[in-house]
C-alpha cells in the first residue's frame, strides 16, 4: 500500500487500498506466490496479513537494517460494491408505511416516530431513528413494522449470499419482560402467484444501550425452531415462512423477492402478562447486499466419452457438454466399472488442476513394475459448470492396454554402504533414468530450458530397509555451481519426492501421520526435507565438506565427479526422516511399508549453469529443470498429485504379520466399517512386547481374542469375523506395554 515509512510528521495518514486486482500493488492487490486461478475474489477472502519489508540485494555481509514504529487504528471497509437495499439517509419520510396496530383500537395500538438523526450514523449522511412502542394488548401479544415502499428489486440479487443491516439501540426497552419483544426481518417472495412471507430474527438485545452493530442475516432457507422454553422461535442463521401462514410452494426463492419489512414483535401471554407497554429508540444505517453466488442450480449434461489406446498409454477424448462456457471436466479412471466417481478404488486423471473447456483429450500414462503388463481400465468423465454444478459422468471401458514396466524401489540396499562417491556398491539395482533423449526427463515449461542429456541427465536409485532411505544419484551437468548464500533449489541440486503409503487414494496437499509425503532436497552441504514448503529443516549434513555434520557424516555425500556432474549418496534414518520436519506441537510421522505397496514417487534436478545474475549473486540463476513425472512441470513441491508412482519392489506379498517399520504405538480404525461379515484391523507396535487385542460387546462382556502373543515392533493386520455374531456397535481394544487404546466398529446384517 502506499505509505511513506519516511514521514516523521506523527500526524496520521490515511491509507485507501482499492478492492480489485492490479499489477501496481499501490493501486490494488497483485498476485504474490502461490497457485490457483490468479483471480482475485473477494467472495473468498479468508483473512490478511500485514508485513513491513525491506528490500535490499541480498547477501550475507553487513546485512541492512531499518527500525521504527507505526501505529494503525481503524481498518474498514469503505464505499458499496452492491447497491444497497436502503441508506437510511433522509429516509424519515416518504419511504416507510407502518403498521401500530391502530385496528385495535387507542388502548390496544403502539407507535411509531420516525426522525433523520444527522449526529449519529455509520455512512452516508445519517441514519434513521425510530422511537416506538409496542402494545401486547392482543392474547398472542403485539407489534409494531414498518415497510419500505420505495424498494426496487436490485439486479443480479439471486447472486448475493446475504443483507447486512447496521443498528444500534440507544435506549433500554422499557417494561418488566422485556426479553419477549424480538426483531424480525421480513422478505416478501412471490415466485408461485402466492404471496409468501420469509422471515429471520435480528438478535438485537433490546435490555441494554449499545452501540452500532453490524448483523449477517443469511440470504438461504431455514426453519422455525422451537427454544428451551418450548416457544417457537424464527432462525438467525436462515429465513423461515411465517408458522401461522405456509402458503407457495414453501421454497425460498431470493429470486423472486416483492419487498422487505421490520418488525418489532411481543410475544403473549404465555410470555408476560397482557397489555404490557414497551417503549425504547433504535437506530438503523445501511441494509446492504453481501456476498456472491451462482444463481444456476442446474447440472449439465454427462459427457460424451471416448478413449482411444495408444503405445503405454490410453488417450481419454469427450465432447465439450453443448451449451456450457466456462466449464472444467474431471477425469477418473479404475480397475471396475465405474457407478461412483467417489467410490473406493476410482482415482482422479487429471492433476494440480481441473481440465478447462475447449481440450477434449488427455493422456492417461500408466505403468507397472519392472516389466510390461496388459492393464484393464474403466473411465469416466464429469462436467463442472461455471456455477460449479457437477454432471453425472459418462463412461468408456473396459481397455485393455500394454502397461510400461518402471523401476521400483529396491528392498535390496547396498550391502556395504559407503557414502564415499564411489558407488560400485550400487551394482544389481536398476536405477530411474532421466534422459531427454530417451523421453524419460521432463522439462517444465519456459522459462525452463535443458539443452539435451549433457546439460542436465540423471541416473538414480533409491531402496529400502526397516532402518534406512537410501538415495545414489548419478547427475550428469556439463556445469556444476553452487552459491552459498543462495537457495539451495537456485543451485545444482537434486529432489526426491516420496510418499509412504499405498497410493490407492489421491493426495493432493503433503500430509503427516500415517500418511506421510516427503519432498527431500539433495544439497551441497545437506539434506534437507522441505515437507511441502511448510518446513525446512536439516536431515544430514554432507560429510564431504568441512561443516560440523548433522545426523552423522557416515550417511551423505555430495560431491563433483569427472568429467562433469556430481554424485550423491545417502543413507537417511526414516526415523530422522519422520521426526526433524515436525514442530514440537506436532504429530509424529509414522513411516510403514509393505512389499507391493504402490507408492506416490517423482525425482527432480535443478540446473544452474552460472550464465545469469539475480538478486545480487554471480552465477543464481537456475536455467533448468528435469523430472521422472510428465505431469510435474514444477508443481511437486506443492501438490503431491503432480507426481508419478512406483512400486516397492515387485514382489506382493501377503499383509498379515508382516512387520515394517514404526516409530509410535496406533490402532488403526478397522476397514471396511461397518462392515458384513468381516473386516482388517491394523495396529503398530513402536517396541516388542506382549500384545493383546480383544473384541467387546456394546455391554462390555468380551466376545473374541484376537491376539495374545509376543511381537516385534511393527505395522500388523488381523482380521475379524462377525458372523455368528448379532448386528451392532462393538469395541475393540489394543494393550503392549503401557499402551492403550479403544476403538468403536460397527456391524450389519
């Protein structure tokens, strides 16, 4: 924004920042960092952050500093983006009827007063008083409403999410109960030929003097309530037609709004006693539209699907839903038909982003591990409109197509590990090769540039144990440079991203727990686990540099090899790997695998050739990039759906009794639930023990045994079942140690 830090006259400035996108950003709001559509909308905002920054070039030495104070007070919002429903300026006369009950006579009428108050007010030129009484001479009570007759229904209201009236109570409401005298807002709606009356309660608290209050009154439908009283009470959330006349087709239809109404009620005698007075001045200011949604309610059409099989892959082609402008398609694919693009075992095509209009294909790239294998898929297409209504899916399938044989993440590490760039020991792994000549390394779009396998080209293997990752990475770079006080991805370095989970589900941000992603960064002087971008903390320190190592020399190397490039070894403690990117105030990973497990999995190297200047450093400048995925295109780092997949190793096994790596004691919840008539429970033990796992009733009485034996540390699955046993909700619970833990299961028949 612009404010001048230079200004030392301690008087107050005031600052505008428009509301709109613009690349000037004193002018408006610029895009910073980050994904999505580059669009600002408001609509969406979630909250702000204020920074004072101090650009300066950079560098380590003699760092520049700037100090002082600011204060700043009364941050608003300004102006209408909406015409309002009602100003309230001068609106004292010739815009309101009301009504006082004069039908019931002078003993049993209220009052109403209206006056222009030009002293106190929230916008505009002033707002609108009113001193009333309200009269409960009627059995049901009483009331006092006003209308306004000068409302012209504004455009584009079926598009606003909600009114926002300001008020403000100047006096106490007079009388012994006064708690029974509530506001409601009336919106009159005729979308049927039958006039219908939509009504929601303002929670003004008419006992107290206040000051002005802005209240959110919901532009949806909602219902009658009944309170802890056993009166019936209209929302605050929503609008309700009138319990004493349903009349229309009861839908609240905003689109079809005849006029607005305030009331101030009373209830009757079963609230206090009848012919009760009370009197009391109020003020309003602005009733204005808020919010913004789509008025289109209807799904498009299921597309038109058609796929078309290709060398390793399968092309996925639809025709754009007729009619539609704006719309974005999503692509499923699985090994079944496809009723449920939800359901379990349908996985998403498309990643980092929905597909917009106009592309009508996709290439669905599949794999298998090591070797090629016929694979049959099912697939499905859906339709979001602008609105975001989503179609059913049209559906295609089955294909069957030849799968492309990848490499896998070896469960055979190298016996006699040594991270010394020499990396014989590596022999009998077969490795990932990134190679522009053999379409294996993908190149993000400009400003990205690799000029052929000299320039940037990589061999790498990766392999497991119950201990250790394991990463050698062989890197051909025609020229290696390295920066010190750059960022290290600004540098010749490479990235690992890996997911320890069988990928049957899709992620799209990293996520932590049992499900952990890692994006892990390959260094001169460190590993380090960027963790999405969250977190950047160091894993091992490079023992081929003279820096005090971290997490053990023995374990990494990183180092220039002849005649170009550079090696990398590392050894990585998975416990290290599922503990230094976590705060204190977090979660620890648990890291568990299985043989067979299909993996979330990309590699990346970045190429800095020294050719450019940025930021004040000779040589910062990274011309390029390679990855394994296709769909990487330098969105990794953030989006874990960017990546590709592989397998640890090829071989499946079964899962039960099958001890993989844990670092924590859980019960899992058992899967499927509810379940008929058996289901997997999976638990993990951090140390070897005794473990015992029993089934309980709803009563407590313990119905099965499931297991009472000693076990190693490790990730288990046992199954239960339930046959012969009643539908229900039973527990099961988990004791190894001085662990505990009691989970709730849930069986039909």
């Amino acid at each position: 924004m612009a404010l001048n830090p230079f200004d030392a006259s301690g008087t107050w400035q005031e600052v505008t920042m428009p509301l709109e996108k613009n690349a000037d950003n004193t002018l408006g709001f610029s895009l910073q960092f980050g994904g999505g559509d580059g669009e600002l909308q408001l609509d969406k905002v979630r909250g702000l952050e204020m920074s004072v920054v101090y650009i300066t070039a950079g560098g380590t030495v003699n760092t520049p500093f700037a100090t002082g104070s600011i204060l700043i007070d009364k941050l608003e919002l300004v102006g209408n983006r909406y015409s309002p429903f009602q100003t309230f300026d001068n609106a004292a006369t010739d815009v309101f009827t009301f009504d006082d009950m004069s039908w019931a006579g002078p003993s049993g009428k209220g009052s109403v007063v209206l006056s222009n108050n030009t002293t106190d007010f929230v916008e505009g030129t002033g707002s609108m008083q009113l001193d009333y009484t309200v009269n409960a001479s009627q059995g049901w009570g009483g009331y006092i409403n006003m209308t306004d007759t000068t409302w012209v229904f504004p455009d584009s209201f079926a598009n606003r999410t909600a009114l926002v009236l300001y008020v403000k109570n100047v006096n106490p409401l007079t009388g012994t109960t006064p708690q029974r005298v509530t506001c409601r807002f009336f919106l009159m709606e005729n979308s049927t030929g039958a006039n219908e009356d939509w009504v929601i309660e303002v929670p003004i608290n008419f006992e107290e003097a206040g000051e002005w209050t802005r209240y959110y009154l919901p532009l949806k439908q909602d219902t009658v309530w009944t309170d802890s009283a056993g009166k019936t009470r209209f929302p605050q959330t929503g609008f309700a037609q009138t319990w004493w006349s349903i009349t229309g087709d009861n839908i609240f239809n905003q689109g079809s709004i005849t006029g607005y109404k305030i009331e101030f009620s009373a209830g009757g005698n079963d609230y206090g006693p009848q012919n009760e007075i009370f009197t009391g001045q109020i003020l309003f200011d602005v009733l204005q539209q808020s919010g913004f949604k789509f008025d289109d309610t209807e799904a498009p059409a299921a597309p038109v699907v058609q796929v078309i099989m290709s060398s390793f892959s399968n092309l996925v082609t639809w025709i754009d839903v007729p009619g539609e402008t704006g719309e974005t398609y999503s692509i499923y694919y699985s090994a079944n038909p496809i009723t449920d693009v939800a359901a379990d075992g349908v996985e998403p095509l498309y990643t980092v982003s929905a597909i917009p209009e106009n592309t009508s294909v996709y290439v669905h790239q599949f794999y298998s591990a090591k070797i090629d294998k016929d694979r049959t898929f099912y697939y499905a297409v859906t339709c979001k409109d602008f609105a975001g209504n989503v179609s059913s899916a049209g559906t295609f399938g089955p294909v069957t197509n030849k799968a492309k044989g990848v490499p896998t993440v070896s469960i055979n590490p190298p016996t006699a590990f040594v991270a010394d760039g020499n990396i014989s020991e590596w022999d009998g792994i077969t490795p990932f090769v990134m190679s522009a000549a053999l379409g294996t390394a993908n190149v993000p779009p400009p400003p990205q540039v690799v000029d052929g396998d000299a320039d940037c080209s990589a061999e790498v293997k990766v392999a497991l144990d119950n201990t250790y990752l394991y990463v050698m990475m062989d890197v051909t770079d025609d020229a290696v440079f390295w920066v010190d006080d750059a960022s290290t991805w600004q540098n010749d370095a490479a990235d690992l991203y890996i997911g320890f989970y069988d990928s049957t589900e899709t992620h799209r941000a990293y996520w932590r727990g049992t499900k952990p992603d890692y994006h892990i960064r390959f260094g001169k002087f460190k590993i380090r686990n960027d963790g999405g971008g969250a977190e950047c903390d160091s894993v091992i320190a490079n023992g081929n540099t003279d820096i005090v190592p971290i997490g053990g020399s023995e374990n990494y190397y990183w180092g220039e090899k002849f005649p170009s490039g550079y090696i990398i070894e590392a050894r990585i403690p998975l416990i290290d790997l599922a503990t230094k990117r976590n705060s204190p105030s977090q979660t620890t990973d648990v890291i568990s695998w299985k043989v067979g497990d299909r993996i979330p999995f990309d590699i990346g190297i970045n190429d800095n050739d020294g050719n450019e200047a940025d930021a004040g450093h000779a040589g910062v400048d990274r011309e390029g990039m390679i990855f394994y995925s296709p769909s990487n295109r330098d969105n990794g780092w953030r989006y874990v759906d960017s990546w590709t997949y592989t397998w640890i190793s090829d071989e499946v096994t079964g899962v039960d009794d099958q001890p993989n790596l844990v670092n924590v004691y859980n019960l899992n919840q058992n899967y499927p639930n509810p379940f008929n008539p058996s289901t997997k429970i999976t638990y993990s033990i951090a140390e070897p023990g005794l473990v015992s796992i029993k089934v309980f009733d709803i009563l407590g009485r313990q119905i099965a045994d499931l297991v009472n034996k000693q076990q190693s540390a490790g990730t288990y699955t046992v199954d239960f079942d339930a046959k012969n046993l009643s539908a229900g909700v039973y527990l099961y619970k988990i004791e190894s140690g001085s662990f505990q833990a009691t989970k709730k299961m849930i069986l039909l028949k």
